[in-house]
C-alpha cells in the first residue's frame, strides 16, 4: 500500500471515517466544522497549545526553524538600517523562532498560553516572556522589530487580522519595521499532507480548505502519544486559520499607519512588511515611548 494510503487509513481511523472511493467524501465531514468561529475562541480550543503543551518539544523541534530564521534576518538586514537590536515576537508560542532570534536581538516574547510560555522559558530564558493577547496588548514601549510568524494564521477575520497589525503599529518605534510571516495568503494555498513527531510523539498533519469562498481553512492534526508504560492514545486537535488575498494584507497594514510591502520568496513563503513613518501624517515627527 502507498504511503499516502497508509496515512489516509490512519486518520480515517482516528476521525471514525468510513472510506469513499469517491472525492466527495469530504462532503461527509463531521458537522462540528465552524469556519465561523471567532479567533479567540478558535485559538483557545488548541489543545497543541494548551494539554498538550508538555508535548510540544516532541511535536516541534528547533532546528525546523534555522533556515526561515536565517531568511528572516536577511530580510531585515536588507529593509532595515542601522541594524534592528530590539524585537517583540507577538504570538511566540513555544519558542522555537526566538531560539535562533535571540543571538541577534534582545527580545521581547508574547504569548496567550501560559503552558506554552513556560516551554519556551525553558528553551529561552534569557528573554523577556509575557502573557497578553496580541490582538490587544499594549506594552507602552516600542521596539525595533515587531515579528509576527505563524501565530497570524489563527487570526481568521478581518477585523482580528487588523488588530494584530495595529498592536504591531503601536509598539513599532518610528522608522522601525514589523514583519508578518502567514503560513499562506489566499494565492498561494495548497492542500496537503505532512507528518513528524519525535520521541514518544507522532502526527500526521492535513491541510484543507472546505470552502475556497471564505476566508479560512483547516488544519487537522491526528496525533500519537505514547506514555512511559508504552500505551498509546490518539488526540484530533483542529486548527482553523485565516485565509486572505496579498492585496487584502496590504490594504489593512496601510489602514493602520504602516507603509507595506510583500517579499515573495518561492523557497520559503510571501512575507508582509510593514514601515512605520518618522512622522505622523500631520507631519510631527513622532517620539520613541522607550
């Protein structure tokens, strides 16, 4: 049996799906799907980052993360001067970015989950963690870069992905940039499957969008845990994240003060960065808060 069978009968099983050797098995997808669902609620209901949180450095290890860390910081170097030395990671879950990011800057991290803050504690603590909402916070200091990587994707409304760019805003010092790294935008989707795992942990990862005329898609995990006496256990934790076109990004990054740009890049994925003025629009320069 080829591979991808194999997987497909493993998350068959562990969804309770009967197979359909038509397509349109999707249509048969349990009725729990909400592509509605508000980003808070959405995000809170991940059991990756919540009970599961213990598991995360099974699910996802560091080293995944060097080579788009090391794009990143080419990037900044090109599009910033002098060189950035501080930084805020809003979203910073585990801590895996921060890893290779904290040579090169002191950095700031923010995460809603106070189970994935502690592991990132472990892996970084010589940065400044702090729980907040990044739709929300509001540190009152600024920074020379505000970064924003795949924790953007679970913002899946349009007023929540304005939010976050606002934040953004707010704690980008003048003449400072902030840098958004969504897993997709609408031209770039393609469905698919993955798998990992490490240790005493294994998954298998299943992208797919229901209903390309929405703004969202989903993210399904099948994972296996096995504990220290040998049984295993199967979780299904689903992610449901935001889906917009390049044009819609750049439009609500402008709305909020920053000057935008996209960074296409086929061997890693687009990027968004955002500028905010030395002066305010009325022309008075602005004063850095730290």
């Amino acid at each position: 049996m080829a591979f991808v069978e194999s997987l497909e009968l493993f998350w068959r099983g562990c969804m309770g799906i009967e197979r359909s050797d038509s397509p349109a098995w999707l249509s048969s997808w349990p009725s729990d799907v909400s592509l509605s669902s508000r980003s808070s609620h959405a995000v809170q209901a991940v059991k990756l980052y919540h009970e599961l949180a213990e598991w995360w450095p099974e699910f996802s290890d560091p080293k995944e993360y060097r080579r788009d860390t090391a794009h990143f910081r080419r990037v900044l170097r090109k599009w910033t001067g002098p060189a950035p030395l501080t930084m805020l990671e809003l979203g910073s879950g585990g801590g895996n970015s921060a890893f290779h990011l904290k040579a090169h800057f002191a950095m700031t991290l923010v995460d809603l989950s106070p189970r994935m803050l502690s592991v990132s504690r472990k892996l970084n603590s010589e940065c400044e963690h702090i729980k907040g909402d990044i739709r929300t916070l509001r540190l009152g200091r600024t920074f020379d870069v505000v970064f924003v990587h795949d924790a953007i994707c679970h913002m899946t409304t349009e007023p929540d992905l304005r939010a976050v760019m606002q934040t953004a805003y707010e704690h980008c010092r003048p003449g400072g940039v902030a840098l958004f790294v969504p897993d997709y935008v609408r031209e770039t989707f393609v469905a698919g499957t993955d798998h990992g795992g490490a240790g005493r942990l294994r998954f298998l990862q299943w992208v797919f969008d229901p209903d390309p005329t929405d703004n969202t898609y989903l993210v399904d995990f099948a994972i296996l845990l096995r504990n220290q006496e040998g049984e295993a256990r199967v979780v299904h934790d689903r992610h449901v994240q935001g889906l917009f076109p390049r044009a819609r990004w750049l439009q609500l990054l402008r709305e909020v003060g920053l000057k935008a740009v996209l960074i296409k890049d086929d061997e890693v994925r687009d990027l968004f960065l955002g500028r905010r003025p030395l002066q305010t629009p009325n022309g008075a320069k602005q004063k850095k808060i730290s």
